[in-house]
C-alpha cells in the first residue's frame, strides 16, 4: 500500500525489535526517514541493517535512555523535529499484586507513560503549529480488559489511553491526529520469554507455553470483565460492548478498512480529528490505517 509518507521523518520508540521493529521497517520501505531509538548501540545497527536489507532506504539510530529525562533530552536534541511520533517503548511482566513494590510501579510509569509524555509534549506543539502531525500510543488491550496479574503494567496502558485521548481533543479542525493502537499478545522475541515465564511447565515449548497462556491467562481477562448481573461480557467496565474476542471489520479515518477484534467504539473528533482507540489483530496494519491519513486531507 502507499501511505503517501515519503520524505516524512518517523521516530519510533523501542524500535530495536518487535512491533516497534516491524513499524519501523513498513515506515522505511513506505519512503519515510525513520529514526530508531533504544539503549543498546548493537541493536540498534543490527535493526537499521534489517530495515535497509528489507527496503527501507533511510534509517537512523539514536541511542538514549528515554525513560529518564536526560535520555529524552538527548534524543530530543539530536532529532528536534518529526512527522509522525511512535510510542512503544514498554515493558511488562506477570506479578500478583500484593508482590508490586513501590520501585516497580514508578519504574512501570517511567518506562511506559513517561517516555511517551516527554517526547509528545516536545513534539505535539510543533505539530499544531505546522498543521500536521501524527502521534500514535502503541497502548494494550489490557488497557481496557485487565488482567489481574498485570494490574500495574495495565494501568500504564489505561495512562496511555487517557494522555491520547486528552490530546486528541485539542487537535479538532487541524490536519493533526492522536490515536492509541491496542493490540493483544503479539509473537515476538520478548513475549517468548514472556509466555514461559507464566507457564507451570518451565520446560514447556513455546507452543506448549502459548496454548497455555490463551487456556488461563485469557480466561482470567474474561472471568474479570464479565458482567454478573447482566450476564453480559464488557470490555473494561463498557456495558454493549461486544464480547472479547469476537472479530469484525471497521472504517479507518482516511477511508481504509482494517480488520480488527472489537471492543472500543471509535469516537471521531470532527473533520480531521482522531478516532480514540481501537483493537487490533495487527498492530501494524492498524498503524497503517491511520498513518495514511496524508492521503484524504
């Protein structure tokens, strides 16, 4: 497809693998200059190469620590200025409750929501000023749909999901969009490690670990967001919600269709406003739909 981004700069975050790795790669073979961030230099070649070897003619890595501000202010120095802003960087474990420290839950909201607030809030005036922008919170289902063993890293998700939608209300008649991504459990080399982390088997395979995972960790996001009375599933707390899971087809902003695990309703915010946040089965082919918007305004 052509997202109509050639010659536009993307920075996107925690980009030396997974999701961030592969949205990086489509930004690049789509024409866009694509910088990549992270804190190991190594990686961060290795991930530029891949990204040229696959097409993309313009990549760039910085190295910086983003999760604290000095990181950020180092990043924001050496690229003082994009098109489109990825957050995604982010990390999570499975933890009971009672066993999150207070270390855990600050370092939780450093890395997931911090990162993020202090590269938008450089970025996203810049995008007023110019009329045109994108920023994109790659947040989580879990976001909504909670699971009782990743309370804290759900409630950065939830953050996420309240700093794009607060932003997205100021960006109503401009050609500026801020979207949350919430994608599931995605097949990547972290959440390898993830899945047999939570899984009784510490030996098991990793399908062995994966069909595990989806027989009680999914369970335990349905048990918590059923709703008793009514009999009725809802997708974090949303009475009329379809239930978890179920698949269809929506409109994207620009015209496009991306598929999709309903759950949220999309809210459009007026002419060139953002829709607030949707699931998909592909976080990249969701990113796409709204990166293309350049194409329709």
């Amino acid at each position: 497809m052509d997202l109509k981004i050639a010659g536009k700069t993307a920075l996107v975050t925690g980009s030396t693998a997974g999701i961030g790795l592969e949205i990086a790669r489509k930004l690049a073979v789509e024409g866009a200059g694509v910088v990549l961030s992270g804190r190991d230099q190594e990686k961060l070649d290795q991930a530029a190469a891949g990204i040229r070897a696959s097409g993309g003619a313009t990549v760039s890595g910085v190295r910086a620590d983003i999760t604290t501000a000095q990181g950020a202010a180092e990043l924001l120095r050496q690229v003082p200025s994009v098109d489109i802003l990825v957050n995604n960087l982010g990390i999570y474990e499975s933890k009971p409750f009672a066993d999150i420290s207070d270390a855990d839950w600050q370092r939780y909201f450093d890395v997931n929501v911090m990162s993020g607030v202090r590269l938008t809030r450089h970025y996203f005036p810049q995008m007023l000023t110019r009329d045109d922008g994108r920023v994109i919170f790659v947040s989580s289902e879990t976001g909504l749909a909670v699971d009782p063993a990743m309370i804290h890293y759900a409630m950065t998700k939830t953050a996420q999901l309240s700093i794009a939608r607060g932003l997205a209300g100021q960006t109503k008649g401009t050609r500026v969009t801020v979207n949350s991504v919430m994608p599931g459990p995605t097949r990547s080399e972290g959440i390898v490690d993830f899945l047999r982390s939570v899984s009784s088997k510490p030996d098991a395979t990793v399908a062995e670990a994966e069909a595990e995972f989806f027989a009680t960790a999914r369970s335990r996001i349905t048990a918590a967001t059923h709703d008793r009375a009514g009999g009725d599933r809802q997708y974090g707390g949303l009475p009329g919600q379809p239930p978890i899971g179920r698949h269809q087809r929506r409109r994207c902003p620009a015209g496009r269709r991306a598929d999709q695990h309903t759950g949220v309703r999309p809210a459009p915010l007026g002419r060139y406003g953002s829709s607030e946040i949707r699931t998909p089965t592909s976080a990249l082919s969701h990113f796409a739909c709204h990166t293309s918007g350049w194409a329709s305004m």
